[in-house]
C-alpha cells in the first residue's frame, strides 16, 4: 500500500515548532535557536522564513490571536539579532510587510509593537543601508504617534523617528529619501514635542492658560496636517522624556543634513512657523515665547561651517505677504539666531538680512500709513505694525554688534546708500536714520582706525541736504559719532553753553594722518552740504544746534589749527546769507546769526587766541545788552509763534563778527565739484565712492623738487627706486604683484603704510606735506 505525505518545507515546519500549545507557555529555547541556525546560514532560507513570518503575522492578527502575534514578533526580532549585517539587506522586505501591517491597524499595542521591532532594527549597522520606498509611510505613521498627545505613543514615536533618522542617514540615501514630505514630518514632530513641553512648565505656574494654550497646539496640529491617527490630547500632555527625545531627535537630523536637507529642513520649519497664524490670533507672545528658544537649539544644532545656508534659506522664506503676526515672530527669530550665531556664520549673508530686514520696515511702514488713513482701521493691526518696525530696527543693531569690527563700518554705509531721496517717504527715512544712530552707538565701541572710513563720511555729508528736519538732525547725529575721537563729546550739550572747554570737560586731540587726509578731502564737501543746510532747513531752531554740535566736534577731533580756516569761512558765510538773503525768514535769521556766535565762541576758547576771544566776548556782551533775540538762548530749541515780537530786518554792523578781525574774506561758499570715483569692471558704481585717483605733488625741503605719486611709491617699495615703474613688472610673478598692489592703492593707504616702513626720505615727505 502507497501512502502520500504532504511533507511542509522545512522553515515552515520550523516556524510552527516555535508556538506552544500553551497560550501561557514561552518559546522553546532548543527549538528557536535551531530555526536561527537553519535561516542564517542560507539567503535563501532567510527569504522563505522572514517571508512565512509575515504571512503567519497578518494571519494571526486578522484572527485576533493577540498571543500568537506577541510570538511572532518575538521569532521576528529573535531573527534581527541573530542575521550578521550584510544580510540585514534581505530581511528588508519582509520586516517593512510586517511595519505597515502593523501600523495600519487601528489597534494602539499593534502600533507599538511595530515601533519596537523597527528600533531592533534601527540600532544593527549595516555596510551599506539599503533605500525602500517604505520610509516615507513609516516616517508618516512615525509622526503621527509622536504628536498623538498620549505619553506613552509619543515616546514609542519619537523613538522611531530618531531610528528613522540613523537608518537613512547617509549621504546616498539624504539624496533619495531626505526630501520636503519626508523631513517635514520629522521637523513638525520634534517641534511640537518642544513647543508642548514648554506649555507644560508653563501651565505648571499658570494653570489658568492651560485650556488657552492646549487650544493653541491643536489648532497649530491641524494646520499641518498631522492628524493621521491623532487623538486629542491627554491631560498628562508631554514629560520631561519625551522632550529630550524631541530635542536629541532634532539635533541628530540638523546634524547629519548635508548641505540640500539643510535648506529643506529651513523650509519646514518655515511652514511651521506660518502655521502658527490661527494661534497667533488667539496669543501671539506666548507664540513667540515657546518659538523662541526652539529656533536657538535649531540654529546652535547646526554645524558651524554650514549655518550660514540656513540663514540664507531661512531669509528666503521672509516675505512682506505674510500675515504681520507672522512676520513679527520671524523677525523676533532672525533675532535670536544673530544672537546665536559666530560672526563667521554671518559674513556671507550680511547682505541678504540687511536686504530682508529693509525691504520689511519699507512694507510695513507702507502698511502703518495706509491704515491711518483709512477710518476702519483697527487698532491690533496698528500696534503690530509699530512693534515690527521697533523689532526691525533692533535687527539691524543686533547684525551691526555681531559681525567683525571691519565690517561694522560697512553696514552703516549700507543703510545710509538705501536712504530714499523722495518726501513721500519721509516716515521711511526716519525709521532708517533710526537704525543708523543705533549701529553708529554700536561702531563707537570699536577702535579708531576700523571706525573711520573716508567713503562713509563722504556719503553721510551727501545726504545732509534731506529736506525732512528729522533726517536731517538724525544724519548729523552719526556723522558725530564717526568723527568723535572722544566718543563722549556727542553727549555734551554744546549748543547754548558759554563754558569754557575745561568746565565742559573737553580737550582738543590730536589729529593722525589719516583722519587729516580724511578732512581735507571732504572739507569742501561738508562745508557746502552744511551751507545748504543752513539756507533751506524748515526748522532752524533744531537744525542749526546740530550744526554747531558738528563744527565743535569736528575742532576737537582734528584741531583748531586744522580745521579753522574752513570752519571760520563757513561762519563768515552763513552770516553773510543771514544778512542778504531775501527769501530767509526772520526765525531763520536770528537762528543762523546765533549758530555763528556759537560757534565761534568756542572756537576762540579752543584756540585760545586772546584777541580773538576778547572780539568775542565783546560782542556776546553787547548782544546781550542790545538783541538778546540774536543769541542761543532765544532762538534754539525754541518754537517761534505768531505772539512773538517780529525780528527787525536791519542789524547793525558792530553786532556782526568782523571778517577782517578775524582775517577772513566775506565770501560765499561755491559749490565744490564733483567727486571722482574709481570704478573697475567689478565693482558697482553706487556701492562706494573712492579717493582720488589723480597723482598729488609733495615738496621736497631740501632740493625743492617736485616729488609725483609715482615717486611715493617708490619710497614705500625699495625694489621700484632704480628704474621705471613699468620696467619691474617682468622681473617676476612676486614682483609684478607687489608692484600691483603698490600702483592700485591709494593715498590714504600709502599713508598707513608709512608706519610700517623705515624709509626716512618718505615720512619726512609726508609731514611736511602735512604740517
């Protein structure tokens, strides 16, 4: 008799010997380590035993045999532990089967279950981590456990997330997996984590917020469309573990990013933070106060080489569109990352903040106007708008103080070069000065030499013809500050004070050659831009203390005997103006003869010159007996009504300064011409303005010779001193570059150069020049 056997393959047979009759009982030990032993030695057995595996799982599970399902996880994670790692690859398949089975069910400990049989995997290393399609539902399902709000699935998880993150680390599979779907789950379940761990402590002091708050997070989880498998928070919220998971999860992915998954996880925290509008409108600081601190860990938790692309990006996302809540906790964030960030960081995007912080404030003071003229205004609007513009400016101080001490100087001349020359935009100008006195007071902290700069003075004297009297003040105002060697003397109310320097606390100091360089340059300039001032101002009665507060810190930080001349023409000139021009009104005129007396009474005491300053004295003395009207403290700060007696037109010449006393001609300032620019193929014209180009003649004392600038850079260079210029340049590569460097500078960089070189022939060129 034939007997038939349907004989089972043997892992199958394997497999069954591994579940006991007993529900109760454990797996045979004998019997699981000879199936271990039986799959691992063979590909092939591994494919058939992980593939069965599945099959026996969503069998068991769709049977409800919650037994059977915990031992077939058991076998299965048993298999993970035993393969060796090259073979991790071939459980692959079968181990994602068995994750989505898992996590398609609507059965919380299935859930889990799947969390822990992927961290068993998570934690072998792999010579080459395999790519599957499947992580981008596990990433999914993964999130929305994290932000489930039970403690229990948020750990579960966050765990996950965190293998997720070592798994697909690498940089092939960054390039294949790490894209906007996928690292937006991870970034939104970390930050959420974060945000409600600080409304934990928060709600531990204030339980008052907690429903507030809670209603905050959830209206922030739907606007991100992270509700798959969510529930509504419980009333344990968020321990202290799972915001350490949260905080280490986000600081593995941001450390791992290259340079691509870097700007994508920007993006999405980007998003995240536009998805805080429904909860701004319910509590907008305590939005900013939990985004805060979070963003700081985001920016620390990047690499250093690598954060500037961060806050490149994250200005990307920076846009006057948005929602004015929105911009406010952006700008509150660009902020804080300033403040987190080196000033390596920085250097690379200087530009770009300066740029995104401008075009705001411009926007946003657009806004605030229109909503003043219209009726239905709301006032929430108008107080968000006035704190974004406050925050906008302390921006730009905040990115003046962080950055390098040669770069500080330049930021200012960025802002001074976006001055709109319009009056429509009067309001604008005067946020923009704002931030200008604000980065000046930041520039006074660092030294001499890395403040002063000849193109910044230059553009500030250009722009004092600004027709609003706020602007006009404010750019005086930092013109001071980079001119005062003292860096208290813009402190000291100078405009109607008849003290003597030693009572005001003052001295003068003594000028380098570079700040003497820097004035006769600009004199020209400044005097007729100051002229202009004077003759068109709307307000003479706050202008021309500003005036005055210029010309006394300019003596003290150069000299009497260097800047009196001009100085003294200027004065001579405004009085003459004050006296013959006809479209002046009389304010104006009493304000200007008062800035000329000013002025030149401390300049006599700075000069000490006696007879100068007993003209002076004199004069003073009978103004005040005769027109007390034509003095400081009638006319400066003062507003002039109709009330008032009207000034006479005529006024005797013993009351005016004699120009010939003081050895001045009565001339008019003329206006200076143009100055030149040295502009190459690369360079913008409206970026700086240069020095002269054309060569300037020295003499020499002891042969009386003429000496060219050629003749300067030969005394700086000893290897250009025997023969032409042109002829050195084809000697060699070293020779023809120092030789470059040489003939491209200019004269104030051939000035700070004399210090370091022994040529005694050269320094004796310069003083003399000089002196």
């Amino acid at each position: 008799m034939a007997c038939c056997f349907n004989r089972s393959p043997r892992h199958i047979h394997l497999i069954r010997a591994l579940y006991p009759q007993d529900p109760l009982a454990e797996i045979p030990a004998n019997n699981l380590e000879q199936f271990l032993f039986f799959a691992t030695t063979n590909q092939t057995h591994l494919e058939d035993a992980s593939d069965y595996l599945v099959y026996r799982l969503r069998r068991k599970m769709q049977k409800g045999r919650d037994r059977k399902v915990e031992i077939t996880l058991k076998i299965s994670i048993s298999l993970i532990d035993r393969v060796d790692p090259p073979q991790l690859g071939t459980l692959l398949d079968s181990l994602m089967q068995m994750l989505q089975v898992l996590l398609e069910s609507r059965e919380v400990r299935y859930q889990l279950d799947a969390t822990q049989l992927f961290l068993h995997f998570a934690v072998r290393e792999e010579p080459a981590p395999s790519h599957h399609r499947a992580y981008q539902f596990l990433v999914e399902r993964f999130a929305s456990l994290a932000v489930s709000g039970d403690e229990t699935r948020v750990v579960s998880g966050l765990q996950a997330l965190r293998g997720i993150i070592r798994k697909t680390s690498q940089s092939d599979l960054q390039s294949l997996l790490w894209q906007k779907f996928f690292l937006s789950h991870l970034l939104n379940a970390f930050l959420l984590n974060l945000s409600q761990s600080h409304t934990v402590t928060a709600t531990a002091t204030d339980p008052d917020i907690h429903p507030q708050r809670e209603r905050r997070l959830s209206l922030h989880r739907r606007s991100l469309n992270l509700s798959l498998l969510i529930t509504e928070p419980t009333e344990n919220g968020s321990s202290t573990l799972s915001f350490s998971l949260a905080q280490t999860g986000l600081q593995e992915l941001l450390d791992s990013a290259l340079q691509q998954s870097l700007e994508i996880c920007t993006e999405c925290f980007t998003e995240y933070i536009d998805g805080c509008a429904p909860a701004c409108e319910i509590d907008l600081e305590s939005v900013g106060a939990d985004l805060d601190p979070i963003f700081s860990f985001f920016i620390s938790s990047v690499k250093d080489p690598l954060r500037y692309l961060v806050l490149k990006a994250y200005l990307r996302t920076i846009s006057p569109a948005k929602p004015v809540s929105i911009q406010l906790i952006q700008i509150r964030l660009l902020h804080t990352a300033l403040h987190v960030s080196d000033t390596a960081s920085l250097v690379p995007c200087v530009w770009e903040i300066q740029d995104s912080v401008i075009s705001l404030l411009k926007h946003s003071v657009s806004r605030e106007s229109t909503l003043k003229q219209k009726i239905t205004a709301t006032l929430p609007d108008g107080d968000n708008e006035t704190v974004l513009q406050s925050v906008l400016v302390t921006v730009l101080e905040k990115l003046c103080a962080s950055v390098a001490d040669y770069q500080k100087k330049e930021t200012v001349m960025y802002i001074v070069q976006k001055l709109p020359d319009n009056a429509t935009n009067e309001v604008f100008q005067l946020a923009l000065v704002e931030c200008l006195l604000k980065m000046s007071a930041v520039c006074r902290k660092i030294s001499r030499s890395n403040s002063l700069s000849s193109n910044l003075l230059e553009t500030l004297v250009n722009q004092f013809s600004y027709h609003n009297p706020g602007v006009q003040t404010g750019l005086q105002k930092v013109f001071q500050i980079f001119i005062d060697p003292l860096q208290d003397a813009t402190d000291i109310r100078l405009d109607t004070n008849w003290n003597t320097l030693t009572e005001l606390g003052l001295k003068a100091n003594k000028a380098s050659k570079q700040e003497i360089q820097i004035y006769r340059r600009l004199k020209e300039h400044l005097y007729w831009n100051l002229y202009e001032l004077c003759r068109t101002n709307q307000r003479p009665q706050a202008v021309c203390p500003e005036v005055h507060r210029t010309l006394a810190i300019l003596g003290l930080s150069l000299g009497c005997e260097i800047v009196q001349e001009g100085v003294y023409h200027f004065l001579i000139s405004i009085q003459v103006l004050a006296e013959e021009d006809k479209t002046l009104s009389s304010v104006a005129k009493v304000n200007l003869h008062s800035l000329v007396i000013l002025t030149f009474h401390f300049f006599s005491r700075l000069s000490a010159d006696p007879g100068f300053m007993e003209h002076i004295k004199e004069l003073i003395s009978m103004r005040w007996d005769n027109t007390p009207y034509l003095l400081p403290e009638s006319n400066f700060g003062v507003e002039h009504t109709p009330k008032h007696p009207p000034f006479p037109d005529f006024i005797p010449d013993n009351l005016l300064l004699d120009p010939v006393k003081i050895g001045i001609s009565a001339e008019r300032i003329t206006k200076p011409r143009k100055l030149k620019r040295n502009v190459t193929q690369n360079e913008s014209v409206d970026i700086a303005i240069q020095p002269y180009p054309a060569p300037m003649e020295l003499l020499d004392s002891k042969s009386e010779d003429q000496l060219n600038f050629i003749d300067i850079r030969e005394a700086l260079d000893p290897s250009l001193q025997h023969g032409e210029f042109g002829s050195q340049l084809s000697e060699s590569s070293s020779s023809r570059k120092q030789a470059y460097q040489v003939k491209n500078s200019t004269y104030e960089e051939l000035l700070q150069r004399s210090d370091s070189t022994d040529n005694v022939d050269y320094r004796a060129y310069v003083n003399d020049v000089l002196t």
